[in-house]
C-alpha cells in the first residue's frame, strides 16, 4: 500500500510539471491501458513488455530511438512493479511452502546472481560500444518476435514436465551467465530479449515455470533499470507524455499479473499472447 501511495504522489508531482497538464491527459490518457496490457503479459510470460509497445510506437510513427528509448521507461515502472510482487511470493514459499516447493525456489536468487551481472554488461557493451543488431531494428525486432512467438505457443501447448528437485548444475550456471550476457546485448537492440531467453532456458532445463518466469521478470527488470541513465535524462530521446500514463498503467499491470494468472488459464493466457506477438512480428516485416 505504501508503494502505491508514494508512485500516486510522485505521479501527481510529474504531471503537474509538464505545460498544460489537462491538454496532455486528453492526448495520452489511453495509454494507460497500453502500459497495463504490456505490464499483464511481461509479468506473466517473462517476455518484455517491449513486444507490446514497440509494434504499438512504431504504428504512430515514432522515430526507432524515440520507441526503444520509451519502451525501456515504461518497463522500468512495470517490470520493477511485477519485480516486488514475485519477491513477496518467493518469500513466502520459501518460508510457508512445502518442502518441494521451498526446493523449487531455492534456485532464485542464485539464477538472479548470475544472471543479473552479465545482462547489464551485455546491455552496457551494446549501448557504451554502439553495436549495431545485424539487420535494421524493424526486421530484427519483426523475426524476434516471430520466434519468440512460436516457442512461447509450443511451450503452452507442449509443457514438458519439470522435477521440482531440479538444479542447475555448474555448467548449467555458466551456460545461463552466457546467455545473460547475449540476452543484454538483445536487450540494448530490441528493449526487449533477455527475460525471453531466461525463460526459454530454464524451462529447457525443466525448471518450475513459475521460477523461470520469476527469474525473467526480475532479470529483465534489473537489466532495463540498468539504461536509465539515458532514458531518463532531458536530452533523452523518450517520449515522455506516453510514459507518463504508460508508466503507471505498467505498474498497475504488474501487481496484478500473478493475480490475474492464477484465475485464468496460464495455457489460454500463453496462446492469446504468442499469437499476438507472432502477428506484430509480422507487422514490423511488412513495413
């Protein structure tokens, strides 16, 4: 409750500073919803809340660094939001759960651990070195998202099954440190990549699902936190107004996304969304 007091008051604060204040609510209001919808998916998938905005940014023509520099704002408030909320569930399986279940998250915070450091050095390599993707950020974010799509879609159709005493060994903790370190780099093209490959990995593993999208979000959260030196500066190239409403839309979004997956199906939820993003990576192709 105090959280969302304090983000209440700051919000006030930030909307008052910009010049007519009413004329900017009328404009950017409905993005609000935009930022719970992408916060909702983010939060229970693991997959950046990118996949939705950027699609969504790039159809109201705003310039390449203008989408991916707003699209990382927006997730600070969503994924640090869906951050807290899968911290206060961990500690309490860990501290009320059965003995299977405090084995399944037992591996949390050591995947954070190895994790957490080698995504922000793979953002940072890609930001402070300027590594450019292979291709333009339209036809890399377009095939991303289509095979991000399909795994997410196989995944819910074909859930394998996973041991609850299951733990990564030394190479699986190195493995995972590697693909950290190449999901920052993503990160730092797409706003989105690290959470994915997080997720994806750890179920191969056979990993909790829980415990893997867990880990994504707060990867994810961490590495996009990481940028915010340039995002949220004056010179920044981030379209403040959206973020404005987006940005406590994902918060919204991100307190409620267990809540919401525990009274819908997680299967249905996961098809909704892999044929979303498989439609939006098409999208960005044909522009």
């Amino acid at each position: 409750m105090s959280f969302i007091i304090l983000s209440t008051l700051l919000w006030l604060a930030w909307a008052l500073s910009f010049d007519s204040s009413l004329e900017v609510t009328c404009n950017y209001f409905y993005f609000l919803f935009l930022g719970i919808i992408g916060a909702i998916f983010a939060n229970t998938t693991g997959a950046g809340g990118g996949v939705i905005f950027i699609p969504i940014f790039n159809s109201l023509e705003l310039s390449e660094l203008q989408a991916l520099s707003t699209s990382f704002a927006i997730q600070c408030f969503g994924m640090t939001a869906g951050t807290l909320t899968w911290w206060r569930y961990y500690k309490e399986k860990i501290k009320h759960g059965s003995q299977q279940i405090s084995s399944e998250w037992s591996q949390y915070p050591i995947i954070l651990k190895c994790c957490i450091p080698a995504s922000i050095a793979g953002l940072w390599l890609c930001q402070l070195a300027n590594l450019q993707p292979p291709q333009s950020m339209p036809f890399t974010f377009g095939v991303f998202s289509i095979v991000l799509g399909v795994i997410l879609g196989l995944n819910s159709i074909y859930r394998n099954k996973y041991s609850g005493d299951q733990v990564l060994s030394k190479k699986g903790l190195y493995t995972i440190v590697l693909v950290s370190f190449l999901g920052g780099i993503i990160t730092g093209w797409l706003s989105v990549g690290v959470g994915e490959l997080i997720v994806i990995y750890l179920l191969l593993k056979r990993t909790a699902p829980i415990v893997a999208i867990a880990a994504g979000v707060t990867v994810s959260a961490a590495t996009v936190w990481a940028s915010a030196y340039i995002h949220f500066t004056p010179s920044a190239q981030t379209y403040f107004q959206i973020v404005l409403f987006a940005g406590p839309g994902a918060i919204l979004g991100g307190l409620l996304a267990r809540r919401i997956v525990t009274l819908l199906s997680i299967k249905n939820l996961k098809l909704v969304f892999s044929c979303w993003i498989i439609s939006s990576g098409i999208f960005m192709l044909l522009l």
